[in-house]
C-alpha cells in the first residue's frame, strides 16, 4: 500500500523510502522507538500530510478525500471539546464520517453504554477522566465501522481494565474482516495481538513480515519467570544475552551450552516459577536490530 | 449535510452554548437599557439647588419680575409638556378636557391642584392660554392674575417632591429660600447678612445665593437707569447651571425694563432684541434646497453609534474564531477533525458557523432595538434612526463583510499558535490596527464625504466601517459599488491567504513563525509542515 515513500520536514527526513504491504482483515502493528517516523507515516496514510516523494494507495485506491469515510483514526494525542457532550461529541465525528445524525446519535448512545460509560453519554468532556476521554475519542474513531481503523499509540496511558477493552476492540474489528493499523511501542503489546508488524527506525523499515515469521529465527531463547536476586542470573556462565525485567528474564545462551545446564545452575538460588524454551521476543528482536542507536 | 456545514452547525451549535455568546446578546439590551435608566434617573435625582437672593435694587423688583418670569416658564412648559403640538387643543373645551385627561392619568392630587388652577379660569383667559401656547410662553398677564392661586398650589410640595414632579422644570431644578426663613432680615447690615449666608453655604443649607446691587446714583450710559451689578456665590463654581439660569432670566427683564426706559414700541424692543440666524439648510440628491429635518440632524451622529457597534461585534466575534481555533489546536482535535475533512472544509466551516453566530447576535440586537423604540418613549427622531432601513441595511452587510475579513486575519493566526497566550501576542498590532476606525469614527462622522473620509474608505480593512460611518452623508451610489467591489475582492484574497496558512499552520507545534516565514507560504506554499518548526514524527 505504501510504495518508497519519503516525507521530508526542512531537512530531516522523517520518512525513508518506506514501501509497505498492510494485508486486508489483519492487525499491523508499527514498531519502532520514539521518533521513527510512525505518526507520519500514520498521517500521510490519513492523508492528513501528503508525501514528497512516492505513492500511498488505501483501500485500493489513490490516497484522497474520497476514501475519509472508509478511515478511522485514533491520533497520539488525545483531546476532546470541552464543552461538548460525551454522545454528541462520538456522534458529530460519526456525521463528519458520512452518518446520518439520527443513526450516529443512536449510535454514539450504544456504543457508549457498552463501553460502560452509560452515565456518562450527557457529561460535557471536559468531566470525564483521562481514560474515559480517551474511550471516548476511540469510540468516535469507529463508530462509521470504518474498513480500516488507524490507531496511534492507542493503548498509552490505559489501565489495565481499559487496556484489555482496547485490545478486544481491535480484536473484534479484525473479526469483522476489517483492518487494524496500530503502532506502539511496546512490543509486548505487539507481540501479544498483531499478525503482521513493520519495524521502523530513523524513517526506514528495518524489517516486516507476520510477527510468526519474525521470530522463527532458528534461535531459541530460555524464558523465566522467577523470585529472587538478580545477580544470579548475571554471573551464569555461558549467556550471550540476558533480558532481565526483575521477574522474568530472557536468557540467550552461547552455542553448545545446554539449557539443562543453566536450570542445575539456578535451581536452589532462585524460586523458579517457570521455565521455557522458545523463540526470541519481539522485544529481543527489537533491542538486536535496533541495537543501542535508539535514542529511548 | 456537507461536511463544511457540519462544521459550521457544531460551531454555531456550541457557541450558542457560551457564556460570551449569552453576554454579548444581553450586554447590548442591559447597556443601553441602563444608559436610558441611569441617565433618566440622574437628571431626576440630581438634588434641587437651594439658593437665596439678596436682593438691593429698588424694592427687590429684580428678583421678584424674575420669580414670576420663571414660574411663568415652568407652567408654559408644564402645559406644553401635555402632548404633541398637532393634537393640542384648539378651542378652551378641548383645553379643559385635555387638562382633566391629563389630570386622571398623574392620579396626583398635589398636582391635580395645579391643574385645578387652570380648570377654574375664565374662557377668556384660556383662550389667550391656548393662543400663546405655540411658543410655549404663557401670557405674563394671565398668568399674574392667577398667580396667588398657583403658588398657593404649588406651595403644598414640600421641596423633594417639587424635585420628583417637576424634575423638567426649573422649580424642580432650583428652590429658592427666603431670607425670612433663614432668620435674615435684608434691611439689616449688608455684611452681617451676607456673612451668614455664607454660612449657610458652607454648611450646605445652601448651594448658592446671589446678590444684587443697584446704585442709584450711577446711572447706566445710554438709558439713565440706576447701574446694577451681580454676584454669585458658592462653594461650588464649576456646576453653572444655576448660575446661568438665573442670569439668562435676569438678563431678559432687564434688557426689557431699558427698552421701556428707552420709550419704544413693542415692535421696536422686540426688534431690538431679534437674534440673527444662519437657517441650515441641505441640498438634496436632486440639486433642491431644504430644511434640515431632526431626523436627520440625529442621522448624522446616528452612525457613530453603529460603527461603535459593528467595532465591538466584528471584534468579538472573530475573537471567537480565534479561540475555537486555537483550542481545537491545543486540543489535537485538529488531528481527528483533519482526518474526516479537509483543511479548507474545516476552516470554511468555521468561519461559516462563527458568521451565522455573529448573525444571531446582532439579529438580536437589532429587534431588541426595534422593540427598544417600541417600549420606550424615544424622542421621535431618535426611533427614526434606529428603524432606518439603509442604517440597519448596512450595519447588517458590513458586520459580515468586517467579519469576513477579520475572520481570515484571526483564524490564520489562530493556526499557526498553540495557546491563547501566543495567540493573544500576535493579535496585539492587529488590535492596533483595528482601533484606527473608532479614534476616526467622530472626525469621518463630521466631515463624511471629506477627503481623509474617502481615503480611509478605500483601505480594505477599514472599508465596512468607514462605509457605515458615512452613511449619515450618504456617499455616492458609485462610492457604494466601488466598495463593495472592493470588500469582495479583499474577502476573497483575505480567505484565500488564510486558507494557504491555515492549512500549513493548523497541524505545526513548537514555537509559531515569523511572519516571513508565513508571508512565504502565500507565494510558494510548503505542502504541509515546514522548516523550522521541530514537526513531530
């Protein structure tokens, strides 16, 4: 759909020639670390800005107003009117989608009430937590059943409760054969839901293809979960590499070494809760491609 | 619906919702509503000035012809105060019912006495009353015959109330105190009296007195009338309303007291005292000469107050663009808003919406004026000029067309900022530049069709209010279709221009351009974000 696209701001190069296939009815996701060129990439497929250089098509067809109505868009930063009231606010971006008032009004009341934020439909915005604003302005992103629905960054600043409606939202678009753009990046996130990613750093992909795919690498890691110091596990022999978050860690070991190996090792040290074999994490991934050249 | 027009409904919609909105349509109605109530309820209260004369001339006639003159006045004028001249009565039955219309209406018995007083006069007398009552001056000798009985009316007031009733007349203005009521006796030494009555004034009891002083061995040059020589003392010289009052009326009786001494006719007096006029007169669109109407007298000011008007609601309601766009900016609703619509939808909308809430407005205000002119007694002159088609005609034109313009200078500023605040440092030489209309507004209104007037008409961004400034002259008709020409073109440059800024400056962060920078896009437009500002990625 993006064919070498490149967007230029003065003389920083946001995007990099970026060329990239979002297959019909799947959640991409699109990784990358902070100033990768996500949201513009994002906008330009909104065509909110247009690219210098190459060609975007969406939904098959040459990027223009036309196909608006077949887009939802949730931006990275969220913000409401307001003085506006939760159902009308979700209705009037529903009409500026093409609905008619009386079914985006009847709509926006449904929608709401089953995102449980029914006592809330007639609160003007500016009332409502930052979580429910942002359920709100997501559901005002949807509520035209868009064909593809593009959403920036969509889970940041959700609890987990809300997290978990977020993710069966998208889940529940992609049932319904529709198309879910999302970037993050948090790659557990990604790792958890989407079928296919692009990884981008400094404009450029780095890779893509379906998350599977990405991690059938042939190189296995050891995954644990465990309770106890943490220098235990730096002072393993034979690790390449060690992803420790505290809890749980990922443990790559050097060629030859056997994980039984490092299990005897551990055993007694540490309460080991669980202890796997499987291949790298897109967060692995990530950090190997990436590498330290990220500014995060 | 298109989406510009939804746009432009929600904006319409929500700002009908504001609390500026609410203030702008009320504050106009309450503003002049307290102006007419203030201004009415100061005259009225205006405390009656106490005053006391000392008078030396022979026997005091001074101050007594002046008393009686200015009762005289005051009943010319209460009477004449009863209804328009065209339906004045004309025979003594008309006048005599018309009185006890006017009496059952007061429902005042105090002044119903007064009333009585003319009731109970002779045929004769009320013809005579009638036949002089065009000039509003009541025959002095009709008046005499009947004057114990008025002022024993008259005397049944106490002074606050003489104040209230009669707040119109000088009797209401002023309040002579006796001498005798002070304990004075002006036979008594000159310069004991007066020290008291000085007292008196600075105690506040009284607001002045005046003495008069004839020197009988002086004799006026010319007449041989003993010299006479006035005084005026107060602690309060600035408010001369007494003062001149007082003179204007002592003035007359003497001036006539030397034409008596003089031994000339009445014609020859009143010859004497003839002023000589320049009668104002027009020249009509046609080349005829005519009067100059009162109507038209208030129409030559009349657009002063519209242009005030047009200033203070082109003003306020492309603020309000202004504020909406630089919220939906600090917002990110841009973002959303952009990805349904276009830029140029959005801002069309906007401004579309915010014109048909500036419509409502002053929609409003106009039938409240209309409505105003209803309920209040304006003067006839006054109504006149508020219903004035070609006024309200224009005034409703140049609102949109100053808006339009306004509009496309404010919602191009208000893209290119992120907060109020920055937004607020760059309309600063724009609020400069707006003001020049209104420090012009009294010089153009005196001098419509003057060379500064057509100078400044033909600055675009001055052409709305200058055009409705003028409109007391009125300008040309060519004038007119020049105009207008012009302020089409300007609006249509000006939206274009917003158009190409707003939609580069809508989606910018970080610190808003200079204005080269923005003055660039005009010519070679970036195709969205630009140079300089750290766009995000």
């Amino acid at each position: 759909m993006l064919d070498s696209v490149t967007k230029r701001f003065g003389k920083h190069t946001a995007v990099d020639r970026l060329s990239l296939r979002i297959p019909t009815g799947s959640i991409y996701g699109f990784l990358g670390p902070n100033g990768a060129g996500k949201t513009t990439t994002i906008r330009m497929v909104m065509s909110i800005f247009y690219p210098d250089e190459g060609r975007i098509t969406v939904l098959g067809r040459p990027n223009s107003e036309s196909i608006k109505d077949r887009l939802g868009f949730l931006p990275e930063e969220k913000g409401l009117y307001k003085k506006m009231r939760a159902a009308e606010i979700v209705a009037y971006f529903g009409t500026l989608k093409g609905l008619d008032r009386a079914t985006a009004k009847r709509r926006a009341y449904d929608l709401l009430e089953r995102f449980g934020l029914g006592d809330w439909v007639d609160k003007r915005c500016e009332v409502l937590s930052k979580g429910m604003g942002q359920k709100v302005q997501l559901l005002g992103s949807i509520i035209h059943d868009p064909e593809l629905v593009i959403l920036d960054e969509p889970f940041s600043g959700l609890d987990p409760v809300n997290m978990e409606l977020m993710r069966d939202t998208i889940l529940d678009i992609k049932r319904q054969g529709r198309t879910v753009i999302f970037s993050t990046h948090v790659m557990q996130q990604a790792q958890d839901i989407c079928d296919y990613i692009v990884l981008i750093n400094k404009g450029q992909k780095v890779l893509d293809g379906r998350v599977a795919d990405i991690r059938a690498t042939g190189d296995f890691g050891i995954q644990i979960d465990y309770d106890g110091d943490s220098e235990v596990l730096r002072s393993l022999p034979g690790v390449r590499r060690l992803n420790d978050s505290g809890k749980h860690a990922e443990i790559f070991l050097e060629r030859g070494v056997d994980p039984q190996d490092i299990l005897r090792a551990l055993v007694g040290k540490l309460r080991i809760q669980r202890f796997d074999i499987r291949e790298p994490s897109l967060h692995e991934i990530f950090v190997r491609t990436v590498g330290g050249k990220t500014d995060e | 619906m298109s989406k510009t027009l939804l746009v432009a409904r929600r904006e319409y919609v929500e700002n009908l919702r504001t609390k500026t909105f609410w203030i702008g349509i009320l504050l106009f109605p309450v503003i002049i509503g307290a102006f007419v109530l203030v201004s009415r309820l100061l005259a009225r209260s205006k405390d009656q000035r106490a005053y006391a004369v000392l008078d030396y001339s022979q026997g005091a006639w001074l101050s007594d012809e002046i008393s009686k003159r200015s009762l005289n006045r005051d009943v010319g004028q209460f009477l004449q105060a009863r209804g328009k001249p065209s339906d004045r009565p004309k025979t003594p039955a008309e006048f005599r019912s018309a009185l006890e219309k006017a009496k059952d209406q007061l429902g005042n018995p105090k002044v119903g006495a007064i009333f009585d007083v003319f009731l109970a006069m002779p045929d004769d007398d009320v013809q005579q009353l009638i036949d002089a009552g065009a000039d509003g001056k009541p025959p002095m000798g009709v008046m005499l015959k009947h004057l114990p009985k008025l002022s024993g009316a008259m005397q049944q007031f106490d002074a606050k109330e003489m104040g209230k009733v009669f707040a119109d007349l000088s009797m209401g203005k002023y309040r002579r105190v006796e001498l005798a009521s002070l304990g004075l006796d002006p036979a008594a030494d000159h310069e004991a009296t007066e020290a008291k009555l000085r007292d008196k004034v600075n105690s506040g009891d009284l607001f002045a007195y005046f003495v008069i002083s004839e020197d009988q061995a002086v004799e006026e040059a010319g007449t041989g009338l003993p010299k006479l020589a006035g005084r005026y003392v107060s602690t309060n010289v600035t408010d001369a309303d007494l003062r001149r009052w007082y003179a204007g009326l002592a003035a007359e009786v003497v001036r006539e007291r030397r034409v008596g001494a003089l031994k000339l006719s009445k014609e020859q007096a009143r010859a004497l005292q003839d002023d000589f006029s320049f009668r104002p007169r027009t020249v009509t669109s046609t080349g005829a000469e005519e009067d100059v109407s009162a109507e038209k007298l208030a129409g030559d000011w009349a657009p002063m107050v519209f242009v005030y008007l047009l200033w203070i609601a082109v003003f306020s309601i492309s603020q309000m663009l202004l504020t909406n766009t630089v919220e939906e900016k600090s917002n990110r609703i841009i973002e959303v808003l952009l990805s349904s619509v276009s830029p140029h939808q959005l801002m069309t909308g906007k401004i579309l919406g915010i014109a048909a809430t500036g419509l409502t407005m002053i929609g409003s205000w106009v039938v409240f004026a209309l409505l105003g002119v209803q309920l209040i007694d304006l003067e006839v002159r006054w109504s006149s000029v508020v219903s004035n088609p070609l006024y309200l005609a224009s005034f409703v034109g140049y609102f949109l067309a100053g808006y339009m313009i306004y509009a496309a200078v404010l919602v191009a500023i208000g893209s290119v900022c992120n907060s109020l605040k920055e937004a607020q440092n760059l309309m600063q030489p724009v609020i400069l530049v707006l003001m020049v209309p209104v420090i012009a507004m009294v010089f153009v209104v005196q001098d419509p069709n003057g060379t500064v007037s057509r100078i400044l008409t033909y600055i675009p961004i001055y052409t709305p209010f200058l055009m409705m400034n003028r409109a007391g002259g009125p300008p040309p008709m060519w004038e007119y279709v020049a105009t207008t020409i012009l302020i089409l073109l300007t609006i249509t440059v000006a939206i274009w221009s917003a158009g190409r800024i707003f939609r580069v400056g809508v989606l910018m962060t970080g610190k808003p351009p200079k204005l080269r920078e923005i003055l660039g896009w005009l010519i070679r437009p970036p195709r969205d974000s630009t140079t300089g500002s750290n766009a995000r990625s």
